[in-house]
C-alpha cells in the first residue's frame, strides 16, 4: 500500500471534522493546537528527509490521538456513553430499515413496508442527530431525545403489530432503548442540576 499524501491537507480536514464534536466555546481553541501539532510534525519529517509512508501512517494515528481527545474531552461519562449508544442503534436501526425500504418498499412497491422503513430511517436519522447534539451539548438536546425516543418507541411498536414482520426482540430492543435513553437522560440532567 502506497501512501501519497503531499502535504498535510487531510490531516488537518480530519482534525476540523473531528472538531465538529467540541462544545463551540473549546472548539476554536482545541483544533489550533491539533493543527499546530500535525504540521510541525509534518515539517519536521520535511526538514529530516523522512516523510515517507510510515512515517505519514503514524501521523494519522497522531490524528487518532486528537478523535480519543474529543471524546475523553466530554465532562460528563454518561453523556458520552448515551451519544455512543445512539449513534450505534442509529446505525441499527437504520441497517434494518433500509433494507426493508429497498426490497419491501422499492422493489415490491407495497406500501406499508415502505412507510415503516421510511420512518425507520427518520428515526435513525434522528438517533445520529441526537447523539451529536450531546456531544455538542446543543440548547435544544432536551425536545431532540425526547421526540427520538418516543418515535422510536411508536415505530418498534406499531411494527412489532400484525401483519407486520418485526420480531419480538426488535420490540423489546427498540422501545426499551428508547424508553431507556429517555429515563438515563432525564436523570443524568437532573443530577447535573443537582451537583
């Protein structure tokens, strides 16, 4: 495997995007730093005549270093944890509803499965969005994770119903984590409030 990276660009646009996580006070702050770091890196190499594949390998573990940053930068474990989880349902959720979108929706043309899957993949979508929002600690992460969860809880519970194919254990997956995300959330807020 060949590496052929000429100059630092793609670093520096994996630490900006990486940075898209950061609450918007740290942000500016964290990603001059990271920046900083990865060019002088790069125009040490440079200067040392060693910019070669490895050495621009280890730089994008320098670039791992900054994500594992962003993530331990969260003050609150439970926060991150809860935006883990539902950036992984989403992914979830979403697997599952796109699938039946294609075969069930598109290429049978029913109707019904295409409506469950469609709103399978909002639901998804909104899983994604309300995990970044923890991340970023948006003002608005209260209204995001309660419509998420209660959409996510109507829609394992409306297709766990006949005629529908949706298991038991994607009733019990979907609406308890819903209801799960809900209560963690809330209580995690409260005890924040508290403290």
């Amino acid at each position: 495997m060949s590496v052929r990276i000429q100059t630092p660009g793609i670093y520096l646009w994996i630490i900006r995007a990486i940075s898209l996580f950061l609450p918007k006070e740290a942000r500016r702050e964290w990603r001059r730093e990271w920046e900083a770091e990865i060019v002088s890196r790069w125009l040490l190499l440079k200067e040392w005549e060693k910019l070669n594949p490895q050495s621009k390998l280890d730089l994008f573990k320098r670039v791992q270093g900054a994500l594992l940053d962003v993530l331990w930068f969260q003050q609150s474990r439970t926060r991150l944890t809860l935006a883990a989880l539902n950036i992984l349902f989403a992914l979830l959720t979403g697997f599952g509803a796109l699938q039946e979108f294609i075969i069930g929706g598109i290429r049978y043309q029913k109707m019904q499965p295409f409506l469950i899957s469609l709103m399978g993949i909002i639901v998804s979508i909104l899983f994604i969005t309300s995990g970044i929002a923890l991340l970023r600690r948006w003002p608005s992460v209260r209204r995001l994770i309660a419509l998420t969860g209660v959409l996510s809880i109507l829609l394992h519970v409306y297709g766990a119903l006949p005629p529908h194919r949706m298991g038991f254990p994607a009733l019990i997956l979907g609406a308890g984590y819903g209801l799960v995300m809900l209560v963690v959330f809330e209580w995690n807020r409260k005890r924040n409030m508290v403290s």
